[in-house]
C-alpha cells in the first residue's frame, strides 16, 4: 500500500477551522410540524451548532432537524452543544462533531444507498442520522449492554434496517465490506488495519480520532485502489477505541 499525504487538498476539510457566524434568514429552514414537545430544541440545536457553523448541506440538515437526539440519551439537556454521558462510561458526541465527521466521510455518490459502517454504536444516535440519510449501516459495540439498548433505541424510532453487531469493532466487519465510508467514534493510536482494508477501494472515506488516549486529531483517510491518503482536521477528545487495533482496556 502506497501512502501519500495530501495537506488540505480536499474542500471540505479546508473548511474544518472555519467557525463562520451566520444567521439562517426567517423561513430559511421549515421548523418541523409535529406535536414532539423536543421539536423546537432539536431545530434551535440545528440552526445555532450546525448553520452558524457553516453546515447547510440541505439532506444533512434535514438528517439534524428529523433524529430525535432525546430519545437516545438520558439528559435534561439533550440538544445542548456538548457530549453527553450514557452508559457504561462513555459518551454520545456532541452534535457538531457528529456533523463534521459526516460531512468530511461523505460517500463519492452521496449518502443514499451507500455502505457505511460505524465503529462504536453508544447510544445508536450516529448511525441513526446515517441511516436517516438513506445509508445501509452496521454499526459495532464492544459492550453488549449498550448495543442491546442502542437497538431498542434505533427500533422504536423507526431505524430497525441498522444492523448493530457486538463485537471488537477495531477488526471491522468483512461480511459487509467493502464500505463506501466508516466512521469510528471512539479514538484510536493508530487507524485499525482491518478498516482500512475493508474501505472501498472506489474512493472510500474513512474518519477516525487518531492520537494518545486524552487527545486526538480527526483523521481522515480516502482510498483509490490501493494508494491511501490522509489528513488531519480537528482536535477532539473522544473515549478510547479498546481492542486488538486499539488501546488497551
Ligand atoms: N456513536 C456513538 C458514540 C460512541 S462513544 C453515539 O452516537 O452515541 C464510543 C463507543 O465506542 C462507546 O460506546 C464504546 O464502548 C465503543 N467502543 C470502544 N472501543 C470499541 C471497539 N473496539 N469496538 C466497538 N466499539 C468500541
């Protein structure tokens, strides 16, 4: 495998430290029309943390303003701008970030249709936005409690098609590969060589916090063929990847 490393080559990653202010004119974005007592929360959420930010990608924002992010984690506050806490000491993201990892893994035909696998399911919110924006995913947990609850999560909210495996998410999934894009959020040393052999070879995405255990860069890598190039985005502390390819537990 040949490696090359291409410094910000790609578009939507040169915009990663851009934090530019704009407001979304009146009208601009339809507030969904629904008895959800949350709705208004979840499109205030998607106005000030994703348009602000400069994320207005029509089906993504559509992704934001439908999941219902209450229902996935146990919080007063489930629409604030931070990552929550849920079981087993670990943490759903903060729905920025979950934005821009989606953004900078967006499959070469879009989102409709594509293969994606996730690499740590938590409260299955992730994988409930991808399957909301038309992708067939499978999505891996390491604790079998936490897939349990994620599954009942993503069925009663209409995402049954998402198939949740429990597993060492840092080997992947070859039964489902190759993957037009895969996700992992929870942060790794290094980016798990299973993963990588399992992106299509087609101009697949792969996005990953890759540092030390209490800091990391994003880090995405794309494929052609067999020549891989990556680069790095954001500083972000997610929990620890744990497994073969990972940190230890
Ligand atoms: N995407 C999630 C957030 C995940 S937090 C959400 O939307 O809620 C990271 C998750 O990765 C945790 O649930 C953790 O248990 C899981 N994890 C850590 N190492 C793993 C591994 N090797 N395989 C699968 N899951 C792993």
């Amino acid at each position: 495998m040949r490696w090359r490393n291409l410094r910000r080559s790609r578009s939507s990653f040169g915009r990663w430290g851009v934090r530019e202010r704009r407001s979304p004119e009146p009208g601009e974005f339809s507030v969904p029309a629904d008895n959800d007592p949350w709705a208004a929360e979840r499109s205030r959420m998607v106005d000030e943390q994703l348009i602000a930010r400069g994320i207005d990608d029509p089906e993504l924002v559509r992704a934001f303003r439908t999941v219902p992010r209450h229902a996935f984690v146990d919080s007063d506050d489930p629409y604030s701008d931070r990552a929550l806490a849920i079981d087993a000491g670990q943490t759903i993201s903060q729905p920025y970030v979950v934005a821009e990892m989606i953004r900078a893994a967006w499959p070469v035909a879009g989102w409709r249709g594509a293969r994606v696998l996730e690499i740590g399911t938590g409260s299955g919110y992730s994988a409930a936005i991808l399957a909301e924006l038309g992708a067939t995913v499978t999505t891996v947990e390491r604790y079998p409690e936490l897939a349990a609850a994620a599954v009942e999560r993503l069925r009663t909210n209409g995402y049954s098609a998402v198939q949740v495996v429990v597993g060492d998410g840092t080997l992947g999934w070859p039964a489902g590969a190759p993957y037009d894009a895969i996700l992992v959020t929870a942060a790794g040393p290094i980016i798990p060589p299973p993963l990588q052999r399992q992106l299509s070879p087609e101009g697949g995405n792969l996005i990953m916090p890759v540092g030390a255990r209490e800091h990391q860069f994003l880090t995405v890598l794309e494929r052609h063929g067999n020549t891989f190039s990556s680069q790095r985005g954001d500083p972000v502390v997610f929990v620890p990847l744990v497994g073969e390819h990972g940190f230890e537990g």
